[in-house]
C-alpha cells in the first residue's frame, strides 16, 4: 500500500473528516499507473460490501488508485452531515487514511475541470435552453484520469460514459427522458470528445469480475458449500454483479451473463 504520510505530501482538511486526510498533487501523482475513480462505483461497492475486496485489488495495482478531491467531498464530507450515509463515508474514509486511495488536489485539475463542465452541459437543449447533464465531480474525474495520463476511468454512470463514448447517443436519451426533442450542438460534443474521447472507461462490474479471476472472492465461499449449492462461484460472481448493476452500475442483464460466462472459461 502508498505510504500517504510526510515527504512533502500536502495536507488537507474538511471539517466533516475523520481523521487526518492527505492530499496530493497532481505533480506528485503524475508519472505513476493510475486508475481515477468517480464517485458511483464506490457508492455502488460500499453499498454491496466491497470495498474489503476493493483494498485487496489493490495490492495487486502496481499504481495509485486516485480520487478527485471533489468525488472526495461527495463520498466523505458531505455524508459525514448525515446520520443516513455517515457509515458509508466512514468506511471510504478508512481506505483514504490508510492509503488505498490517493486523493488528488483540486485546485490542480480545476481548471479543465470547469472547461469540461461547461463544455459538456452546452451539449444539448431542449426548448431553447441547455440542458444540464453532469456534475462537477464526475467532470473532475475525467480532468483527473486525462491530467494523470490514467490508465482507465472507473465509472458506471450511464449518461456521462455514453458523453465520453458515443456522444450522438445521449440526444436520444434524453429525449426519452424529458420528452420532447433535443437539439445536439455539435461544436461542444466534438470538443468533449477531443478532451476525453480516448480514456478507457471500466465499470465496477468489469472491476469486480478481475477480483474475481484473481480469487479475492472466495472468502464469501465457505468449505464444503459446493456441495449444497451447484455452481456456487458462479452463483456469487452473478449475484455479486446484479448486486452493482441494482446499485447503479449501467450494466445490462446479457451483458453480467458474458461477463459471468467469461470469468468461468
């Protein structure tokens, strides 16, 4: 695991923190493998009892697993005002103390952050006015994995992975959702695509199903159970899967069974 304390490292705190938090530089992150992680898929694994399997996937990273300190706020500091989600941020805030996540300065990414909100809610209006389809912190993610030259974007949010991979389709969910038809400025999704077209997105399915193929799940499997239930490790994995996809993941029914069928070969 990162050694997260002293040489040099700025510290950062919140008044809702637990604990010391300590926060990066882009220029102290940069150079390293990393994977940036928008704030859904670890509300999808806290939710589901992950984030034990999520530490140990990280012992096998040879890199930073890397917060915003945006999605920071969003997951810890802001539920810390809560009774509702207080455990949750408690839990996320461990992995941030004991130095599992890297969380990145925002000042440093600010910037590009602010450009591609801007850019990617004039993307689209309906009755002559834009529409407003992401948030700050899942644009910091992508400023973030963009900056740090990531090795991949974990997000599982459909509307803002469809902005980055297939722009043109987004128009016609959102017409769906709002219905009544929506104008797709051209000029904006070009530019976003040019800013963040070629990050490899990963879900927490796709996550989840590496830990998997590496073992770190068989502590859900107990001595001698596959003799009670057929296919047990098939049954976790697809349970595990439909569990994120319930969460909020945007994983389709056909795709968990590939996925499932694929970690089985």
């Amino acid at each position: 695991m990162t050694d997260i304390e002293g040489n040099g490292i700025k510290r950062h705190t919140h008044a809702y923190s637990v604990g010391a938090s300590y926060v990066k530089l882009l220029s102290e992150v940069s150079g390293s493998k990393a994977l940036v992680f928008d704030a859904g898929p670890l509300i999808s694994m806290t939710t589901n009892n992950l984030l034990s399997t999520l530490e140990r996937l990280k012992e096998h990273y040879p890199g930073n697993f890397v917060i915003p300190e945006a999605v920071k706020s969003e997951l810890v500091d802001e539920p810390l005002r809560t009774k509702k989600f207080m455990f949750e941020a408690l839990q996320i805030q461990r992995l941030i103390s004991s130095g599992v996540f890297t969380v990145l300065e925002d000042d440093d990414t600010k910037e590009l952050t602010l450009e591609l909100l801007q850019t990617a809610n004039r993307c689209f209006s309906a009755k002559g006015r834009p529409v407003r389809i992401v948030q700050y912190g899942e644009m910091a993610s992508i400023a973030a994995a963009r900056l740090l030259d990531a090795e991949a974007l974990v997000m599982d949010e459909r509307i803002t992975r469809e902005l980055i991979e297939h722009p043109s389709h987004v128009g016609d969910l959102m017409e769906k959702r709002l219905h009544t038809s929506v104008t797709i400025d051209s000029q904006s999704t070009s530019l976003l695509q040019r800013y963040s077209g070629e990050l490899r997105i990963l879900r927490s399915v796709e996550l989840i199903a590496i830990a998997f193929k590496l073992g770190l799940l068989e502590r859900y499997v107990a001595s001698g159970e596959e003799k009670d239930i057929p296919d047990i490790r098939k049954k976790l994995l697809e349970s595990v899967l439909w569990g994120l996809k319930m969460n909020g993941c945007a994983v389709s029914g056909q795709e968990i069974e590939q996925i499932v069928a694929g970690s089985h070969n």
